[in-house]
C-alpha cells in the first residue's frame, strides 16, 4: 500500500507509549496498534484529529504517501 503510518515515529519523538496514546485519544490499544502498524485500512478523520492534537502534530506528520511506481 503506498499510504505509509509513521505513528510511530511521532510517538517516539514525544515520547509517548502506545498505552499512554490510546487512553487520551480514547481508542483501544488493539485499534490503536492496527494503526501504527500500518494494517488499518481506514481512519476516522475525527481519530486522526485526536491523534494530531495529542501528539501536536499534523496529519502529514502522520501519514505519508510513497508511490512506488
């Protein structure tokens, strides 16, 4: 898929734990693990939006778009 998630990479620069992400964005950690693994096949744009504002970031901070064409 060329949609890659860096979640991970923002979280590590804020130092946040998947644990600590989800109970302030209110996701399971399970959903939350889906995502940064990069296996969600969708996102609500309300749970990006959380996501954004916890971590103080934008959603291109987030996701990337690689065409590997």
């Amino acid at each position: 898929m060329p949609i890659i998630v860096n979640l991970d990479v923002m979280m590590a620069k804020r130092k946040m734990s998947l644990t600590e992400l989800s109970e302030r964005v209110g996701i399971t950690m399970a959903n939350l693990s889906i995502l940064k693994t990069g296996k969600a096949k969708a996102v609500r744009l309300e749970t990006l939006e959380a996501i954004c504002r916890i971590l103080n970031c934008q959603p291109g901070d987030i996701l990337e778009f690689v065409d590997n064409k």
